[in-house]
C-alpha cells in the first residue's frame, strides 16, 4: 500500500501510533470537536523529519507533513497527538524520553527573546492563576481543571474516551513543568497519579 492510499499507519514503524488510533472507533477522524493549535503539532515535525516514513504513515498525516497547517490554525487534538505518538515511534525509546525533549523545547521557547521579557515578571503562582485561560488559547473541545498554592499544583483533565494516553498526557505535562520552570519554579516533581479513558489528573511540586 502507498502513502498517498494508507489509511492506518505501518504498526512495525509506528507500533504506538496503531495502537492509538486503533483504539479509536474513528481514527483519525474521531472527535473532530477536540482541536488545538496547530503550532503545537508544528514544534514537533520541525523538530523530528517524519517524511522518510512517509510511507508508513496515514494519507493524512502525509498531507500535514507536505503542506503543514499555519501556527495558527485550529487542528484536530487527535491528529497532533497522532504525530506526538509517531515521533515518540520513530526518534524515542519512550514516552518519557519525548516528554524531556518537550520540557526541554518550551524552555527553550520560553527563555527565547520573545517571552523572556514577559517571563521576568511572572512567578509561578501568576502563571497558574491565568493557567486556563492560556489553556484555552491552544485547546478547545476539552476540559482543564486546576487547583495551586505557590509550591503546588493539581490539574485534571477531562476528555472523550480514550482521546488521551499515557504518552499523550506526559507531554502535556512536561509544557506545564517547562512555563513553570521558566517562571522561576525550583525542583519540579510531577506524576500522574489517575489516568482513565476520560480522565488524567496531574500533580506537580517544586521548592
């Protein structure tokens, strides 16, 4: 099967990304309500060149790596997390790998220029405060709970069935660690203490 006609992705190249959308009753089509940013999705094949896997990836994703969305396109969730899992397949040995690199990346982003100005100014407890606010900046169709004090903080999120995973979840986690470094945040430690179909409930500690 080619590219230009594969619906599902090769399971031996991108053994997570199948799993994922198999899972799915629509694939990559399935809540088509959920969308995000698509300069979240771009940080990630700018970063990680997909296209000599083309052949092994859905028709679909190929279009998106081909002629990529503008940074400030609203996209399907699944998809971006489509592509977070095929990079995870193909550069990680794991998810938690790709979460540093993600930690990593916004950190970047975050002492750039750009935001390090904005970034002087802000503590960890003001980032929070104005935390779903920005949440709802890159994400719609889902929902972002949170709880904080100036040394903690408890976010769930709540979405369709199976939507998120593991991998999925740790990524968006590791952001959250990354603009609270950025804020000044010491020693973060954050797990996942729940994780279900519709549910993922994060706690994050620092000194």
């Amino acid at each position: 099967m080619s590219a230009a006609h594969r619906d599902t992705p090769d399971p031996a190249r991108f053994p997570g990304l199948a799993r994922y959308l198999a899972q799915l009753d629509d694939g990559l089509a399935a809540y088509p309500e959920c969308t995000c940013k698509a300069s979240l999705y771009r940080s990630w094949i700018d970063a990680h060149d997909l296209s000599r896997d083309r052949d092994g990836l859905p028709s679909a994703m190929v279009e998106l790596i081909d002629m990529p969305e503008p940074v400030n396109a609203w996209m399907p969730s699944v998809f971006y997390n489509a592509f977070c899992l095929a990079v995870i397949d193909r550069f990680y040995k794991d998810g938690a790998a790709a979460a540093r690199w993600n930690h990593a990346s916004r950190l970047e982003m975050f002492r750039s220029p750009l935001y390090r100005v904005l970034m002087v100014v802000m503590s960890p407890a003001r980032i929070l405060s104005g935390a779903r606010r920005r949440w709802e900046n890159f994400h719609r169709g889902f929902d972002f709970e949170l709880e904080h004090t100036d040394t903690s903080a408890d976010f769930s999120l709540l979405y369709p069935p199976r939507l998120h995973n593991v991998d999925t979840i740790g990524i968006i986690v590791s952001g959250v660690c990354a603009a609270l470094t950025a804020a000044g945040a010491k020693d973060i430690r954050w797990r996942v203490p729940e994780l279900t179909e519709t549910r993922a409930r994060a706690e994050a500690r620092w000194g």
